[in-house]
C-alpha cells in the first residue's frame, strides 16, 4: 500500500471515531433525566402520599384505596375498619417523613402513626412504612398488613388492654431491692404432720420470730388436713435458705408462690423493716376507711402500713397501664405489645442505703433484747447508709427518738474548746466532785483522776472536766459548736425525723449539764450518728435517706478541730471508756455515753463511733452504762461492717451473710445427703 493510501485510511478512522465518542456524549445527554425530571418524579409520589393520608385520617377508605397501585385487597376495608373498631379513637393522626427512593420505580415514606384510644389517657404511637411503585409514570401505594402495623400477621388483630401495674420496688442505693413483689409462701399440711411441735420448732429455728406464729395458726381450731396453711411470706432467697431447715420436718410443705397482691416483701425477714415499712392484709378500719374513700376493697386486701411503702404508695403503683397490642384473631391475650401508657407513672423509691452496711447493722442487733437502734451515716455527705430499730413491731427509734445525749455531747464541748485556743495536751483538772453554778457534778463511780490532759479527760468521759470547761467557754460559744454539728437543723427524711435540740441555757448550772448532755439537750439515734459523721472530713451534712433529697445543708467545723477530734475519739477506744469498741485492724473511733433519762432513774446506754469514713450511733434505751452496754456493741458492728465492706460477704445472701458467730442452719449429723430421695408429702391449694 502506498504512504498516500496509509495516511488516508488513519485519517478517515480518526474521523469515525470521533464521531463515536460524541454521538454517545450526545447518546447519554438527551437519556439522562435533569434535576427538573427528578423533581417531578418525587412530587407524583409525595402527591399520592398526601392523599393516602389525608383519606387515613377522615376515615376515607375509598379514596385511599383510589391511591393504591392495584386493586384493593379483600381484606383492605375490613383491617382499616377493625381498628378503627377495636381502638375507637377520639383522635387519629398520621405523619409522613422523608420520602426516600431506594429503586428506579420505588419509594418510601416513614409514616408515624398516633391515637388516642378512647379509653386511653394519652396518646400511643407506632412507626410503619408506606411503600410506593411506579408504573408507566403513575405512583400508587403498595398496600399490605405492615402498612398498618410492621409486625400484624394474618391471624392477627389490633386490640387493647388495661391492666393493675406491678408496685414498683423500693432500692437500696446500688439499685438492689430493699422491698419487692418476690416473696414464697412456707407454711405447713396438717395431714402430713407428725408432731405439731416439732414444726412450731422447726420455724423457730428456721426463722426466728416465726414459731409463734406457726403455733398460732396450729391453733386456729378444725383443721383440714390437705390445706396449706401459710406460716409466713419471706423473698425468695431466704424461703430456699429455711427449706434446707423445713424440709426435714414431716407436715412442712415446699415453699410456694402467693397469690397476686400478697408477694410483697422486705429483702430479708425485718430488713430496714422501719425505714421501708411493710404492705398487709387491711384492718376492719382501713376497710371502712376505703369504702369512705369509694374504693371498693373486700376483707383480704393488702395495703401498705407504714414506712416508705405508705408514703409513696401513689408513687409505687401509679395507675392502671393502658396497652395497645396484637392479638390472635380469635382472642386471648396479646401476642404483641405497641404502646402502654399511665395517666399516672408508677416508679420505684430509691434510698442512700447500703446492702452491706445494713446487714450489719441487723446482725449488730440480732442477739438484743431491750429497746435499741443504730444508724450509720455517711461521712462525706450525709447519707443515711444502714438504719434499725428494736424490737421490730415498736416505734423507730432511730427516727423519732428524742433522748439526752449524754457524754456523746462532749464531743460538742471539745469542739468549742478547740476553737477557742484549747488543744488536747493542757492540762484540766477531773476531780471526782464539783459543784458549778450550784449544780453538783459527779464522775462515774466518783472516780477522781486529779490533773490530766484534756485528751485523756475526753477519752475517760470526765463530767467534772467537761460541767467546769463549759462554764468557762459560756453559753455563746456552746450553742455556736452545737449549731456547727447541725443541732436545731431537722434531719431530711421523708417520714419525719428529730434532729437535735440545743436550747440557750438558762443559767450557769443548766450551761454545765449541757456541757456534758444533760439539761434540755435532746438528740436522735440519727443525729447522732451524722453528728459524730462530721468528724471524718470536718464538715457536719445535714442527714439524707433519699437519693434524690440529698446533699442537704452542711456546716465546716471550726478550723483545724477536725484532726485533733478524730485523735480524741481513736484515744476513747484505744485508752478510755470505750476499748470494748476495739477491733483487730480496725481504726476505730468513738465517744461512751450513758444518759439519764428525765427524773434520773434510768440511764440510756449510747456509743458514738466512726469507721472508714462513716459515723454510727448506738442506743440501748434503759441499758445501763454506755461502756458496759453500747461499746461491745459497738464492736461487733465494726466487725460486721469491716467483713461487708471489704466485700468477703454477699450481704444478699442469708446464709452467707449469717451474723458472726451465728450457729449454722443445720446441723451437720442432720443434714439430709442430696442424693436421698425426699418424702412426697400430699399438699394441696386449699
């Protein structure tokens, strides 16, 4: 081929494919659609949605089945009218979101769906999704049984529902229930029984306190032989820690679960039973009182009787819950729950108590007898972490109580000395008599320890050191200290609580008796504790036992007092008063007192104390001498808390968490082997 030939045949396929190249550029130009065609497209779907809805909501099954892509199902009427039949709204609403395409000829829009059932106290609300195809340029909506609800199947209806809400529980501070909807019956057969005695016995043993009860219900009258009889209703946990007991007795039945409105317990027999209170069976004049009310309540009922659990009895169980759901076609209950909704929210009472720490204040007290309480508060802000009072079914002690404080005051005394320039090591004198102001002051047992330091004469509780000191600093400056650890200040505690009460004295002998807790100076089991509390970091808080009443108010004692108060408090245990307060590796701080009570014939034992940043009052009421009677006392709860604390103890569990030195739920040559079958015996519902 000729050079002339060659360059002819390039030239002419260049030429060709040029005109390629810009016939598919022109090719993709006039087939691509512009901004203006997508507008259009989306505006004929949006225009089909908003007729849809607009028809949803009048009620307009024709027109919207007009907007369909098909022809309306069979059972596209019948579902649209069986809502509407089953919720009877008041109010019907639906909302269109964005419309989004997810394929050439698709598109969806998220539709939010809101009514209010006539019988409903608010609104529910469910999403679904409405779907749309294109076909030759027209929009119409894809109807199916998801365009009205996401999860309704075909053997499935719209229904609704009213149901009693669950009381809500009342929590300790880390969220464990203190009181809940938990408890098993465990109660006895007649017509199982050997002995009689045997299972009075048996409960007792099991669980102390409920021996007479079981005796009691023995002694009911004509038994039947196949019923069950309950003895008593106690949380889960602790009916499978008795049974190991139980089980061993003939006539003694297996734990069993109480009918609804009767399960309510307290986490542990008694447990913070003053604090929480408890839900029972109505007296005849709460029933008259609820029939006054319009409340229709048969003999039976359980209502709360005190504590928390009436006080927030509103807050607990709020009011009915309104549920709309699935169901099956043909009834029953619902398969599948939409929405709920309360006119009035029920939600559970969350306190500042710590499991661990009021397990060991219940251990503390398990082997007292005479009336007592301890509280325990928390150091660095007030929060009541463990609170008890005895016997079980008295008035709280702990709460209410107003009682002398006693030589647990001079802490108080030792306060305003410091701040007026004293310091631990001067000298004072503690002479077994004195006579101040024409009041005579004695010591314990007229002890007369001559010239001491002021440290020492804290730690030996001398009342005539402490009736001259407070003369000394007058009653301006007492009345400052006591205002400092919160005296006057009431105590933020939901059911009412006494704080402490300094009146001025009147003269100098009153200021003297003040000056070591006696007069008219007044405090609670719970002020005390918050008083001796403010030692730990130097700052009084005003007591809480709501977590969400707290912090309260708080007072900084006076500069540099802080120190020096924590060296006398430890010198009380380690050298004075209150070394039966002692523990093995424990620093362990604290203050005796024994007060006499008004017409001076009886003599309240107390113990201030602190421990890892807590402070925890003792009372015995009527016990004696604050170092014979609340200091031992008080050893034994650090010895509790120092084991809950440092976490070798589920204080949840009952035989774990067993008070030291308690003897074993069962007795090793009793002990049933876990491969023996047990005995069948008959039981029935009756």
């Amino acid at each position: 081929m000729r050079l002339r030939e060659v360059l002819a045949l390039l030239v002419g396929l260049a030429v060709v494919g040029g005109l390629g190249y810009f016939g598919y550029e022109w090719l993709i130009a006039t087939t691509e659609p512009d901004a203006d065609d997508e507008e259009a497209v989306a505006e004929g779907a949006l225009e089909v949605v908003e007729l849809y809805l607009d028809a949803w909501r009048a009620g307009d099954t024709a027109t919207m089945a007009d907007q369909l892509s098909g022809e309306a199902p069979e059972d596209f009427e019948p579902r649209h009218a069986q809502l509407v039949e089953a919720l009877a709204p008041t109010r019907f609403a639906v909302t269109a979101g964005e419309l989004t395409e997810p394929a050439d000829g698709r598109a969806d829009v998220e539709v939010t769906v809101d009514v209010t059932p006539a019988d409903a106290p608010r609104p529910v609300q469910w999403e679904t999704t409405l779907q749309l195809s294109r076909n030759r340029g027209v929009w119409g909506v894809d109807w199916s049984l998801s365009t009205l609800h996401p999860e309704l199947r075909p053997t499935w209806e719209f229904a609704t529902e009213t149901e009693e809400v669950a009381r809500r529980p009342i929590l300790a501070a880390d969220g464990t229930a203190l009181a809940s909807d938990d408890g098993r019956w465990l109660g006895f057969v007649p017509g199982a029984m050997e002995d009689p005695e045997q299972v009075v016995a048996a409960f007792e043993r099991a669980l102390p306190g409920t021996g007479a009860i079981a005796e009691r219900e023995l002694n009911r009258g004509e038994l039947v032989d196949d019923w069950f009889y309950p003895v008593v209703v106690v949380s889960r946990a602790r009916a499978e820690a008795a049974w190991t007991t139980l089980r061993r007795t003939p006539g003694i039945a297996e734990p069993r679960d109480p009918p609804e409105g009767q399960r309510r317990v307290l986490a542990d027999l008694g447990f913070a039973r003053h604090l929480v209170g408890v839900v029972a069976e109505a007296t005849a004049e709460q029933l008259e009182e609820l029939a006054e009310e319009g409340v229709d309540a048969p003999a039976g009922t359980f209502v709360p009787q005190f504590g928390l659990e009436a006080a927030f009895d509103e807050q607990l169980t709020g009011s009915e819950v309104f549920r709309v759901g699935l169901r099956e076609v043909s009834g029953g209950p619902m398969t599948h729950t939409i929405d709920e909704v309360q006119a009035e929210e029920s939600a559970p009472v969350q306190t500042t108590v710590d499991l661990g720490v009021q397990r060991a204040v219940e251990n503390a007290l398990a082997g007292i007898e005479e009336p007592a309480a301890i509280v325990v508060v928390d150091g660095s802000d007030g929060a009541v972490r463990g609170t008890a009072s005895r016997p079980l079914f008295g008035f709280d002690r702990a709460r209410t109580g107003r009682y002398p404080p006693g030589s647990t005051f001079k802490l108080v005394t030792l306060e305003a000395a410091l701040a007026a320039g004293y310091d631990l090591d001067d000298e004072v004198a503690c002479p077994g008599r004195v006579v101040v102001g024409g009041l005579a002051v004695t010591n314990a047992g007229d002890r007369d320890l001559g010239t001491i330091t002021l440290g020492e004469a804290f730690a030996e509780s001398c009342n005539t050191t402490f009736a001259q000191l407070g003369a000394e600093l007058g009653s301006d400056a007492l009345t400052e200290a006591s205002e400092r650890f919160g005296f006057d200040v009431e105590p933020l505690h939901p059911l009412g609580a006494f704080g402490g009460s300094f009146p001025a004295p009147a003269d100098t002998a009153e200021l003297a008796a003040a000056s070591f807790g006696q007069a008219r100076v007044e405090a609670s089991v719970l002020h005390l504790a918050a008083m001796v509390a403010a030692v730990t970091e130097g700052v009084w808080h005003q007591p809480y036992v709501l977590a969400e009443d707290g912090p309260g108010t708080s007072h900084p004692l006076a500069t540099g007092s802080a120190e020096r108060l924590r060296t006398a408090l430890a010198l009380a245990v380690t050298d004075g008063t209150g070394t039966a307060a002692a523990v093995d590796d424990a620093e362990v701080g604290g203050k005796t007192g024994t007060a006499q009570a008004v017409g001076g014939d009886v003599e309240h034992a107390w113990f201030v104390g602190t421990f890892r940043g807590l402070g925890f009052a003792i009372l015995v009421e009527e016990g004696g001498g604050g170092a014979e009677v609340a200091a031992p006392l008080a050893g034994l709860l650090v010895a509790e808390l120092q084991r809950f604390l440092d976490g070798e103890v589920d204080p949840i569990d009952p035989l774990a968490a067993a008070p030291i030195g308690s003897e074993p739920v069962t007795d090793p040559e009793d002990e049933v082997d876990p491969e023996e079958e047990l005995e069948v015996r008959p039981e029935d519902d009756g």
